[in-house]
C-alpha cells in the first residue's frame, strides 16, 4: 500500500487499488478525468486494517457467525483519529457511504452486490455507516463469493460521497449486454435514486443508442432523446477513459448528470450480429467473392473503415457472425428517393444477383424528404472518394508494388513498438485510409457502362454473341489482373517466368486474400508448387479470340452502321475492365501491407496472433503501451472460432437471423433466409455467365483448397469463386456457381477463357452432386441433370 493516510480526497493520485478499493480507485479515475462525480473523499483500507485491529483474530478472519461478526464491529469504538479524519473531510449535507474491497470492480471480478451501501447518511451516522460498511466484508454471501474465485487476502475501504438527490437514475452500458454489441449504448432509467433498479424490483425504461447517434426508446417518458444522448457521450468518454466496454451507474438533479460508479463489463457476450440492428434486407453475392471467410476483429475494423456512411442510422453494411453483408435497404431507399428505383435495382442486379422471388426489401422507417438530406450528406464522402480515385489512381497502381516491398522491409527493422507505431503514422495511416479508399473505388468502375452495353447488344445480336463480343478485356499482353496468376502459372511451367518473379507479381493474391490473418502465399518460400493449369490458357484465349472475331463478322453483316460506335464503347470498356481489375488486385495489395504490420505488431509486443483479435484502433494503443484492450481476446477468440465452425449463411438475409440456430435446422435454405421467400425448386438455374453448351461429369468443391480433385473436363460446381480458384478454371469444361451475378469473377474469368458458365444459381451445391452428368448452357442460364452419380466420381 502506498499510503498510510485514513482519508484521501476523491481524485487524489494516491488512490489506487490497494488504498482505496475498486470502487474507490475507478471513482478517483474518473473525478481526475474531470468526469462530473459527486464531491467526497476515500477512507482507506489503512483505516480498515487499523480499526479490525482491536477484533480478536477469529473475527478478523471472518471465521464464526455472521450475526456475531456484525455485532462485533458494532461493539468496537471508532479509534478517534479516525472519527476526527471523517468528520473533518464530511461535505455539508446528506452523504452516500459505499464499501470498496481491494477485489472489486477488476476487469475479471465485479463483486456487484456482495458489500453494503448506505444512502442518505447525516452527522456522527456515517462513522455507524462506516462500520456497518466494513462489517459486509464478511457477509456469507461475500465470503462464499471470494471462495469460488480463490480470493485469500481482502481489505475494504469506503467511499463517502455529497447525497445526489435524483430525479431519475439508472445505468448504461457502452456495450449492448444481451447482444454484445459494440456498436450500441443501453440506457436503463427509473424514476427517483435508482435503487429498485439495481435491485432489480422495477421494470427500468429503456433506450438504445447506435453508433451514429441515433436513440430508440421502448416507449418510455422518462428521458428526452437529448438526454440519453448525452448520457451515452458521457458513456463514450468513459470507454475511452477504461480501455474497455463499461457500465455506468448514473443519477439526473436539478438538470445535471452524475456519475455515481463506472466499471469494466466482466461478463460480455461476443456476438457479431447486425441484424439486430433493424429490419433490412442483406446481401453477400458479391462480397463473399471477395471476403469467403469469417472475419477476424482487425479485418472487420479495415472494412469498418472503406465503408459507405450509414443513411440517417442505417447502416449500409454490416457483420453477420463475422461475415461481410451489404444491406440492400438502404441502396434501395436511396434508388427510391433520387426517383432512379429502376436503375438501382438493375444495378444490384448486376453485382447481387435476383432477388429471390418473395423476397421484399423491408423500406427504411424515413420519410423520402429525410431519405434525401441522408443520401445527400452520405455521398459526399462517396463523390470525394471518387475524386481522389480519378486524380490519384494512376500513381498509385505505378507505385504500389514498389511501396509495398519498402513498407516491408521498413516493418522488419522496427525493432520497439515505438518504431512500429512511428511506421503507422508515418506511412500505414494512408495505406489504409487513402491507398486502400482509391484502389476500392477503381474496382468499382464500369459497371454501369457495362450493364448498359450488355443491353444495346443483345438486343440487336442475342445473348450468346453479346457474350463473345464483351470478351477480349484481357488485351494483346494479357493485362486483365484477374487471369494474371493463370497466365503466370503457364509462363512459370513453360520458363519464361522465374518463381521470384510470379511470387513478387502475384504472391499476394489467393481465395481468402482480403482476412490479414490468412498467410498470403509469397510468405511461403516454395510457393508456387508445381500445379497443373489443365490445357493452356493462352489456347483457349486463341480459341475464344475467333469466336468474338466471327460474332463481330456477324453483327457487321447485320449492322454495318453500328460497328464503328460499338466497337469503340466496347474497347473502352475492356480498358476500364482492365483499370478495374489492376485496382482490385492493388486493393488486395493494402491488405498484405497491412498484415505485415500486424505480423509484426505481435512479434515487438510478443503478443502473436492476438492482434488480429484487436480492432486496429485497439493494437495502436498495444503499440502505445496500453494493454488493457488485449483482456477482450479470449472472447473475440472463441467468438471467431465459433462462427468459423458454421456452414456459410444464405447469400440473402431478411430481418433478425440467429446464425447458430439457422446452422442447426436440418431445414435451412443456402440462398435466402426469409419466411415469404417462394420454395426452393429441384431446377438449376441463374445467370447467363458465359455462352456455350456442354455435357459432362460434375465435381462439387466447397473449398478451393480441394482444387487437386477436379479433373480436366470435369464441370466446376461450387459456391462461388474469386481470384484463388481462376487457375482451375482451364481445367474445367464448365462453372456452376451457387453465387454470382453477369459480373462476378466466375462470369468474367469463364468469358475471356470462353468456358461456359451459369452463376448464381443458389441451389447447385444442394441438388448437384459429385458424378452427376451435367448439360450447362451457358447462355440461356441452366444446368440440366443427366444423370445421377457417374462411375467416374471419386
């Protein structure tokens, strides 16, 4: 103990755990925060080990009856000294008299409830108070407490505190505590002091705070909305203040907030779960090409921030039992609003695929005025964005290998957390906030332009020759990144690449290349082994080359006028294809940067892998020397381990979706979670991703890395693809997706390679199964059963 004073003032920096108690100790960190608590000071423990003094030793050590224990601390006089130091630091007025052990309010103990607490406490009854406080130490309920949890060596001090004469109190949690969500605050409010509330003998009003401010309330009267919003600030600032989610016990007097105790959530779930947000209809087509998996906390905190605003509250995106979802309300209620409902929802087409039939996106509960001024003040950060992508994308494509190999020899020689952190500010920062935003906003490019042209074509040629026409993005020198790690992979084989050279072009592009705790494959020093890419895909590039040659010859004969003008836009759209996915394949890029920061956050800290159980806010200030946020790994860990152990969620999700329920009914669909969504038919078919017909034997793949099993000539059935699976796709006679649109990486890849593919069918993986004879037409969007389970399956 660091002090043998009685009392202490409130914020005295001598109050700490050992001197004043849990309670205590939080209490003088928020009053030396300038948190408005109300005014007292601290008896210590020195003041409790000398009082028990003149117990006998079975009563010091709390051994016999409690009656008696009790009664034996009222029989002993208060030593005088400590008489006189309470009655001199005693405010004028009513006080409050609290006990705060040495084992209270820890991150891993509250004690909540186990010592006593007297309230409007006068004159010579506070050294009563005093007493009766220090007596409750050895309370049966609190001995048998600290018998559980192993706890030996206790001492109490108390905390005397001004009477705060409430007209409404309560308490708040910065983290939702049946969730466990981080994104909201909880305020619980009773009329009057609050003790009932705590006793819990009253039904509290409650109020729920998101994120971006905004307040729901279940129907209570008691707190205005600006009230509760102030009381989450207060919240926020004391989350920030502890490192950690908290609750906070609070009183209102006289118009004024009070903080009457603050302590760590010691029992917080952790559940990553946006639909509790609201009603919304979401979307993971085209985001689970990208982001497969389930999210680690630092993934999740980098896609945090690349995401659009939230329209008045409402988020635009969202994390579902760790994995990434699009909420497709909000695009619509934005569509809706600017009168472009058509254009919006042919776009999403584009990108997410058919909503299933049934399927209503829920409206957002705003008025089209309120729509408006949201969508207005959201996309100013989305034009901006798109400003600096024009103005900077060039550059940065030229630079981006070059600064990322530099990044990455800088992060090697930071030897301390200080040098690391420096890296952060200096450099990192931007990766992440203007590299990563630019490079996003390139692979977004196009898409409009394409559907656009898609439309033009096939009106005047049919599906299958629009298909072939739209191919050929790859250019003379096969420049579109998407087919770049196929393409390397024949050079490789054929000699004229070195392994040094594939690993520094593509070592960082792989099927889960956008999760930083996936080892990227330049990290392995063999990589790439040998693998077989099936037939040459510069011969089927040849082969699809005279394919769109003899379309154009057809269109020509048809529509000599056109051509010209169509051949232009379709030009021009094979280099913004090619822009988009150079920006795509250097946004991937800013994410092995930053997980070299990471890798080498836990190796200076020598806290290894738990940094990618941190938000990146929560590993800077590791770097910093705060550790306090490391205390929430273990549950973001078994979190994360538990989500991982779930089959994937429906590509469409509508309204409030328990992912460990959905897993566990034998019932569940894979494409839609959704009671009015119409039944899932027996038949195969999505979108037309790229013209052909052929027959074969089916292979159904869920995981790329089962890649070896596919045959050549096998038809590729799987959930869905993205870069990790493009060196398959010359061995495949075709591709079925579960997921996928005209423009996702299985329609784009099968194009250029001129493979037939049907994405986005939601049901292949269920009614396919490896061996099934298959006939894909590629350009009407079906997938015909032949025949079940060929001689040839393995």
């Amino acid at each position: 103990m660091g002090t043998t004073a009685l009392v202490l003032p409130l914020a005295d920096p001598a109050a700490d755990l050992g001197t004043v108690g849990g309670k205590g100790a939080s209490l003088a960190r928020l009053a030396a925060a300038g948190l408005p608590v109300p005014a007292g000071f601290h008896l210590t423990t020195h003041a409790y080990r000398r009082f028990t003094e003149g117990l006998d030793a079975r009563t010091r050590a709390g051994i016999g009856d409690e009656a008696a224990i009790a009664a034996a601390f009222e029989r002993l006089d208060m030593p005088e000294d400590i008489a006189d130091a309470v009655r001199a630091a005693l405010p004028p007025g009513p006080v409050a008299v609290r006990s705060s052990a040495t084992a209270e309010d820890l991150p891993d103990l509250s004690f909540a409830g186990q010592h006593d607490t007297f309230l409007d406490v006068t004159g010579d009854e506070v050294l009563n108070a005093v007493k009766r406080c220090w007596a409750s130490l050895w309370t049966a309920r609190a001995v048998a407490y600290r018998a559980r949890h192993g706890i030996t060596d206790v001492a109490l001090a108390v905390v005397v505190q001004e009477m705060v004469p409430a007209d409404a109190a309560g308490v708040l949690f910065t983290a939702n505590p049946v969730t466990g969500a981080r994104t909201e605050t909880v305020v619980n409010a009773a009329p009057g002091l609050g003790e009932a509330l705590v006793g819990g003998t009253v039904t509290p009003d409650e109020y729920v705070v998101s994120a971006d401010g905004v307040v729901r309330g279940s129907g209570g009267s008691l707190l205005s909305a600006a009230r509760v919003a102030e009381l989450a600030g207060l919240g926020a600032r004391i989350q920030d203040l502890y490192g950690v989610p908290v609750d906070v016990e609070w009183a209102v007097a006289g118009g004024r907030i009070r903080v009457l105790q603050a302590r760590p959530i010691t029992a917080l779930p952790e559940v990553w779960n946006d639909t509790l947000r609201g009603d919304y209809l979401w979307t993971c087509a085209n985001l689970r090409e990208a982001v497969p998996s389930v999210m680690s906390p630092a993934t999740w905190s980098f896609a945090e921030v690349l995401a659009q605003p939230a329209i008045a509250g409402h988020p635009t995106s969202g994390n579902i039992g760790g994995r990434f979802y699009l909420n497709l309300s909000a695009a619509l209620a934005v569509g809706r609003a600017l009168g472009l409902d058509g254009l919006v929802r042919r776009t999403a087409g584009q990108y997410f695929g058919r909503i299933p039939e049934g399927v209503q996106a829920p409206p957002l509960p705003l008025s089209r005025l309120a729509v408006l001024r949201a969508a207005v003040r959201a996309m100013g950060p989305f034009l901006r964005q798109n400003r600096e992508y024009r103005a900077k994308i060039e550059g940065l494509l030229a630079s981006a290998p070059d600064r990322a190999d530099r990044l990455a020899a800088a992060f090697r020689t930071a030897s301390t957390p200080a040098g690391l952190l420096a890296l952060w500010e200096s450099d990192v920062h931007d990766v992440l906030h203007v590299e990563a935003k630019v490079f996003d906003a390139g692979a977004r490019a196009g898409a409009l332009s394409s559907a656009r042209l898609r439309r033009t074509l096939t009106k005047l040629v049919g599906e299958d020759d629009t298909t072939a026409l739209l191919t050929g993005a790859h250019g003379a020198a096969g420049e579109l990144a998407s087919l770049g790690p196929v393409l390397g992979l024949a050079r490789l084989e054929r000699g004229e690449l070195t392994r040094e050279a594939y690993a520094r072009q593509y070592g960082h592009r792989f099927a889960d290349e956008f999760e930083v705790s996936a080892p990227r494959p330049a990290e392995d020093p063999q990589w790439p082994r040998h693998h077989d890419v099936g037939v040459d895909p510069e011969e089927l590039l040849a082969r699809q080359a005279a394919v769109r040659e003899a379309a154009w010859a057809r269109l020509r004969a048809a529509h000599p006028g056109k051509v010209a003008r169509l051949r232009r836009e379709v030009d021009e759209l094979a280099a913004l294809a090619r822009e988009r996915e150079r920006a795509r394949s250097e946004f991937s890029r800013t994410f092995a940067v930053l997980r070299a920061f990471l890798v080498r956050a836990g190796e200076v800290t020598g806290h290894g892998d738990a940094v990618f159980f941190l938000p990146i806010g929560e590993t800077l200030r590791v770097l910093g020397g705060d550790e306090t946020p490391l205390a929430s790994v273990p549950a973001r860990r078994a979190a994360y381990d538990r989500y991982r152990a779930l089959p994937p969620y429906p590509t469409v999700i509508r309204g409030r979706f328990d992912p460990e329920a959905w897993a566990a009914d034998p019932d569940r669909r894979p494409d839609v979670f959704d009671a009015s969504a119409a039944p899932l038919g027996d038949d195969v078919s999505g979108f037309p991703g790229a013209a052909g017909v052929v027959e074969g034997v089916a292979r159904v793949i869920h995981d790329v890395a089962d890649g070896k099993d596919l045959a050549r000539g096998e038809i590729l059935v799987t959930t869905v693809t993205n870069i990790g699976w493009t060196p398959l796709f010359p061995r495949a006679a075709a591709v079925v997706t579960d997921v996928g649109a005209p423009l996702s990486h299985a329609a784009i890849v099968a194009r250029e390679l001129g493979i037939p593919a049907v994405v986005g069918c939601g049901n292949a993986t269920t009614r396919i199964t490896t061996g099934d004879r298959l006939r894909v037409d590629g350009g009407r969007g079906t997938v015909t059963v032949l025949g079940a389970r060929s001689t040839r399956s393995g």
